[in-house]
C-alpha cells in the first residue's frame, strides 16, 4: 500500500500511530491477521517494507476488524492521554465504510457510516470507548473492485517523549534468522529513521558477522548494524550487553529486545515505538507472540506472575492460544477483554531507557525468569508493562520443545526462587508449589528432570554468589547426558506398544495428595511390568498410570520411554522432600541476602566485569 498519508500530523492535534497494512512479502504470514473476505494482490513499497495491497471484491464487505489492522482501542485509552481515535483512509475508487468499535465483552456499538468519493479519501472519528475492553476496527462494502491505497490511525494525544531505538539482538548460530530479521528491518524506511542502532550480540560458536547473507543485510542498514562477540552468557548476558550499547547510544530514548529465532514485523515496531511515546508514564511496551509454523495462532499475549506460589501464567489463556484463522477477531469475545500484564517475555519487548537508567541491567540467571524480574522490578519502581495487542512477532512455536524435562530444568528450578525471593514470594505455597512439580515428574518417570531440578533448588539456596559461576550450563547439560532414564526411540517403535487414549482427568484439589500416594504405591509395587503402552501425549496423570509407556516428544519426532524405576522413585521423593524442606526452613536467611545483593548483581559495573572475564 502506497506511503500518500501524511506521516506527521502533529499540527493538528492528532498523532498518527497505526497504519492500515497488508501482509509482507516474502516471508510467513496469514492473510486473516490483516483482514477477512478482502484478497491481497500485488508487491509495493509502503513506510514499512514490501506489503500485498488489500483489495476489496465487487459486491462484497470485507472487514479490516483483524489482528494486525484493529485499532486496541481500550489499551491506548487505559494508558495513555488519548479519548479519540481518527481513521484516514485512501481507496482507489468510492466505496461505502463503517467504523465499528467493541466492549469488554466483544459487543459491537452502533457503527459510524461514512462514503468514499470519487477521491477514494475519508476520515472518521470516534470515541476510544472505556479501558476496560474493546477494538475498533472498519469494515467496507464496495460496489466494484476497490484496493486500500493507504490508511492511518491516529489519536488526540501529543508524544510525551522520544521514540528513537536501539534494536537489540542475542544470538546463538542462527545467522539465517539473523540476516533474515535485518533484512526486514532495512527494508522499513520509516522504522529505520528512528532506528538509531541495531545490535547483535553473538554468543554462538560460528561469527555471525562470517555468514555472507548477514554480511549483505548489514550494508542494506548502512551502517546502523553493530554486531559484538562475547562468551555465551545466556539470555540475560545478550541483554545485559544490549542495554548496556542503548544506554550509551548517543539519542536514544528506548531499546527493543529482540530474540533471534523470530520473524519480524516491522509494523510492530513502529506501532510498539508509537505507543512508548505516548504513554502517560514510562512503560515497557511489550510485543506478543505469533506461531512461525502456524501463523494465525497466538503463541502469548499478556502474561502474569501469580504473587502466592510465583508461577508464571497467561493472564488468559483463550486470548494467549488464539486462533485468528479459526475464528476472526470480530467473532472472538474473549479477545477483546483488556487484560493487564506483569511481564512481557523478550522475543520483543521495549523498554525507555530514562527507566532502564534507574532500574540497572538484567540479573544474572543465565536464562529463564530474567524477564518476569525485570518488569516485576519495574513494577515496584512503577514503571508497568503493557502487552500491546496488534504489535507481535512470529516465533519458533513453544509447542516443538519441553524444556521443563531437559537441561533448562535447573535454571526453571533455581531462578522462579531466586525471583521469588526477591518479590515476596510466599515460602509456604512457592515451597509446596516445588515440592508438587517434583512429585509429578517422579510420578512421570521423568527422573533425570527431577534431579535437575533439585540442582536447581540447592544452587538458589547457595545464595548470590551461586549465580557468578560460568559452569551452570555446563553442570546442568552433564546432568541431563549421564542420565540414560528417558531413551529416545523412533517412531516406529510405537508398533510394538499397545495404542491407547486414555480418558483420565488430571487429580487436583483435596484428592490430589491421595491420588499421589496411591500411584507412589502402586509403582514401587508392580515395578516396570505389565504391558508396554503408548499414549498420544505425556501428561504426568497419565504417564503416572502405567509401567512403561511411550509418549511423544513435543516435537512429534520420536517416542520416550518412561520407565518406573523404583529406586530412583524412592531417592527422588527422600531428596525432595528433605530439600524442600530445608528450603522452607533456609527462606528468609537466603531471600535477605539476595535482596542485599540484587542492586550489585544487575548493576552495569558487575557486567562489565563479566564481559570481560
């Protein structure tokens, strides 16, 4: 869609913030996140790279009341200055359009009916509605063919700060992501103008900066691309080293975590950027997550920490695993519920480096828990997160791995305590809360997961110093490898076992602990005998039902076999018990010295020194 809307109308009061688009080319993409019942045709340069033109069939309505082109009317309303909202749009020819806004609950109010001339130009405002909930969006009834030339929202607020960026990008040997996502970037002129730097940190084994298509994508940013090699220092050491290049970045005013095994839509970031500037108070804007194997689906949205056992959760899961392709926006109720979040993860995330200054840099988990930290820290230095709907990446979907039951294992166990211990976690249900996740996995076989984790419990309970150690990733690989419990066996495999679906509900609530203790028994009674059997997913009450029972991998590419194995069930429930436990009874000593220690383990000085290590 051509570029022909006016890009700054400060003049008059409006500010604008969201364009009209069609999808990308090149690329993965669903044309239902744009729009439904409209087709897309055609390649052609738009302020935000090469997009397919939205075009509207003779006789048909199409609504533009989409992922990617509704309006988050209740999002801008909660927090920022904005009451109104104005759609300008450019067709090629006159056409009839209706601007439609929603509730909390999805209800459509009375729609504003206006015409496109002959010119194809109209404007269009309308109130934002309440913050509690709701989109507007437009839909249009043409006559004959009519393509969207351009369109714009714009709202009744002035930018309240700066929006120029520093894009951040840790990587580990994915140079085909990498040049992919600069290329993106490179080919969005007006996100380059307010791109002030784009940096890759390279942790991997092969030099980013060696792969030619990355070499090519770099010149295309004429020279805004800075790539630095450094040990791998996980996540939290990338983006450590990210926000350490932004705070020195001469002109910027915010940095914007990218991971590297994503695709990105530079529409995203001009809306994420956009919406910084107009927040009433310093915010963490936060991109949501999109499915790369299946593009329509929602991967995550708004998140949340549960305060009491400090497990993270959707703030609603119908929202966080939607499928726009089944069932459009307009049609979906659920969706259109503000929901307020505590973090945003950091496949793209935003943050104003004014807050950045104050809070101090990432702490040192290696990876796992550091992004719920920092905006939970955030938070009580009162800067919140906003999860920005219409603002999103595509990522490698979640669903291809289970990294509770491999080598992450450790760091899930040791940094949701350290996290806990510093943003008052109750002891009691965190401990209880552990001490179930352990009784699960023994119950599942998943002996070696259960190990890591209790290596996890006891470096938390080591105290601060625990987390300067560069082995972690190391100890807790040898771990998972010297353990042969979980064999990983072809598909074939399954032949031999007996095909079963069982209808099992998970146990929970008061019988939960009853359930456990008979399933305890009744696998150091019978053992690993009776029938092999296999199961289309490994669910722990399931898995916890059987002698031995294949399952999936949550890639779908090979089988486990979970085998009970009574020793290892006894050790596992003697050790848990006694470590959570001792957990309990160490909380406080060990929570003290980690709030003691938090400013000087995320301070910029200490990363320095870890940078250079």
């Amino acid at each position: 869609m051509a570029a022909a809307l006016d890009r700054e109308d400060l003049s008059t009061g409006w500010t604008p913030v969201q364009d009209v688009i069609g999808p990308l080319v090149g690329g993965v993409s669903a044309d239902v996140l744009y729009a439904t019942g409209a087709r897309f045709e055609g390649a052609e340069a738009t302020p935000s790279g090469e997009r397919a033109r939205p075009v509207v069939a003779a006789g048909t309505t199409a609504s533009f009341g989409a992922y990617f082109n509704a309006f988050p009317a209740a999002v801008w309303r909660a927090s920022t200055a904005a009451r109104r909202v104005r759609l300008a749009l450019r067709l090629d020819g006159p056409a009839a359009v209706v601007v439609v806004r929603s509730d909390a609950a999805g209800r459509r109010a009375q729609g504003v009916a206006a015409t496109a001339g002959e010119d194809g130009a109209l404007e269009v405002e309308v109130p934002l509605g309440d913050a509690d909930g709701g989109f507007v969006w437009f839909e249009i009834a043409a006559d004959r063919d009519t393509a969207v030339l351009a369109g714009t929202w714009s709202v009744d607020a002035a930018p309240l700060r700066g929006g120029r960026a520093v894009l951040g990008m840790p990587t580990m040997d994915r140079g085909a992501f990498v040049a992919a996502n600069l290329r993106r970037v490179a080919s969005a002129p007006d996100l380059l103008r307010q791109v002030r730097r784009m940096v890759v940190v390279d942790q991997g084994d092969a030099a980013v900066a060696d792969d030619p298509e990355v070499a090519a994508a770099a010149e295309a940013l004429d020279g805004a691309l800075r790539i630095l090699r450094q040990p791998n220092l996980g996540g939290s050491g990338g983006y450590s080293r990210i926000l350490q290049e932004a705070v020195a970045e001469p002109g910027a005013d915010v940095v914007v975590f990218l991971d590297d095994d994503i695709q990105v839509e530079p529409a995203s970031l001009l809306r994420s950027l956009a919406f910084g500037r107009l927040t009433s108070r310093p915010t963490i804007v936060g991109g949501q997550m999109l499915d790369l194997g299946d593009p329509a689906v929602v991967q995550a949205a708004a998140e949340r920490v549960t305060r009491g056992a400090f497990w993270w959760t959707a703030a609603d899961e119908r929202t966080s695993t939607h499928d726009h392709g089944a069932l459009p926006l307009p049609d979906a109720p659920w969706v259109h519920a503000r929901r307020d979040a505590d973090y945003n993860g950091w496949w793209m995330c935003q943050f104003p480096l004014e807050a950045v200054r104050r809070l101090g840099s990432v702490l040192p988990l290696f990876l796992k828990w550091d992004d719920a930290e920092y905006s939970l820290r955030a938070a009580e230095a009162g800067v919140p997160t906003v999860s920005l709907p219409g603002a999103a990446v595509w990522h490698v979907a979640f669903r291809s791995k289970d990294d509770s039951i491999e080598w992450q294992a450790f760091f899930h166990a040791r940094n949701r305590l350290v996290v806990a211990m510093l943003h008052g976690g109750s002891p009691l249900r965190v401990v209880g809360h552990g001490l179930a996740i352990d009784v699960k996995q023994l119950l599942a076989k998943q002996y070696p997961a259960a190990r890591l984790r209790h290596a996890g419990v006891r470096a938390a309970l080591e105290g601060p110093a625990a987390l300067e150690r560069r082995d972690d990733l190391q100890r807790a690989r040898a771990i998972a490898a010297a353990d042969p419990a979980l064999p990983r066996l072809p598909l074939a495999e399954g032949d031999r076992a007996r095909a079963l679906r069982p209808r099992l509900a998970a146990p929970s609530g008061a019988g939960l602990a009853t359930w456990a203790v008979r399933a305890a028994l009744r696998q150091l009674l019978v053992g690993a005998s009776g029938p092999l059997v296999r199961v289309p997913t490994a669910q722990w009450w399931v898995l916890a039902r059987f002698g031995r029972v294949l399952a999936p991998t949550a890639d779908g590419e090979a089988l486990l076999l979970f085998a009970t194995d009574r020793a290892a069930l006894l050790q596992g429930l003697a050790e848990a018990f006694a470590l959570h436990l001792r957990l309990l009874l160490r909380w406080r000593r060990t929570a003290a010295r980690y709030r003691r220690a938090a400013r000087d383990l995320a301070s910029p000085e200490a990363w320095r020194r870890r940078f250079t290590a």
